[in-house]
C-alpha cells in the first residue's frame, strides 16, 4: 500500500513538473491566444530594429537634428507599443514577464518624453533602464 503511494505520488509530481517546465521554457516562443505572431517574430522584427536604431542614436553627441530625433522617437514610440503586444492575448507566463513589459513601457514612453524635448540625458537614462529589464527578462526566458 505504502508502495502505490510514493509510486501515485511520484507520478502526480512527475506529471506536474513536465507541464510547469514546460510552460516556463515556451514562454519566448507563446503565440497569443487569437494573433499569430510569434514573440520571437515581435522581437526580431520590432524590438530589435527599433532598439539597435534608437541605441544608435543616443550615442556620443545624440540625434543631430529634428529629424534625427524624430527618428528617435519614432523608435521609442514602437518600443511602447511592443511592450503592450507582449501583455496582450495571453502571452504572458509569469510576473518577470509583466515587469519587464511594464518597464518596457514606461521607460520607452520616458524616452518618447526626452526625444520631444531633445534632452539626451533623459533619453539616455531611461533608455539604459529600458535595456536593462529587458535583458534580465531574456535571461530568464530566452533558450
């Protein structure tokens, strides 16, 4: 008797394992529940571009005219955008995700802010604070 039930419990602990690793190590692949897109296909196709063009421009002496900082906020205004695709139809697994997308957020909406009054300090920072939660999410998601 005792047999069957370290054997049952093992199971059921077997079992549980596989669907809790399982949904954690999917996570960066999740499509929403009714959108097609693949996160991987947000990441590469909004995310990165927009945060490669934006880093580009807040280095050094930052955006050299109007038009370079409207760029620049035309890549902060995507990265806002994302971070609200990456909460949306059920793609979120877990509260590193959501904290990193609200971060996302906020800090791209930080940036939009500093790239209107072409202030590249605040640009800058937030723009740093923006990265950094990005990569503690990849760290914790990404294969």
């Amino acid at each position: 008797m005792a047999r069957k039930l370290m054997l049952g419990t093992g199971l059921v602990l077997s079992a549980l394992g596989i669907v809790i690793l399982g949904t954690t190590a999917s996570a960066q692949v999740k499509q929403g529940k009714t959108r097609p897109a693949e996160t991987k296909y947000l990441m590469r196709g909004i995310v990165q571009p927009n945060c490669a063009g934006l880093g580009k421009l807040l280095k050094a002496s930052g955006p050299a005219d109007e038009k370079a900082w409207d760029t620049a906020a035309c890549h902060a205004a995507c990265l806002n955008e994302v971070g609200h695709l990456l909460m949306a139809d059920g793609r979120c697994p877990d509260g590193k995700w959501a904290g990193a997308s609200k971060t996302l957020q906020s800090e791209s909406a930080a940036v939009l802010e500093a790239c209107k009054k072409q202030d590249l300090k605040a640009a800058s920072a937030a723009f740093k604070k923006m990265t950094q939660s990005c990569a503690a999410c990849h760290k914790a998601h990404k294969k």
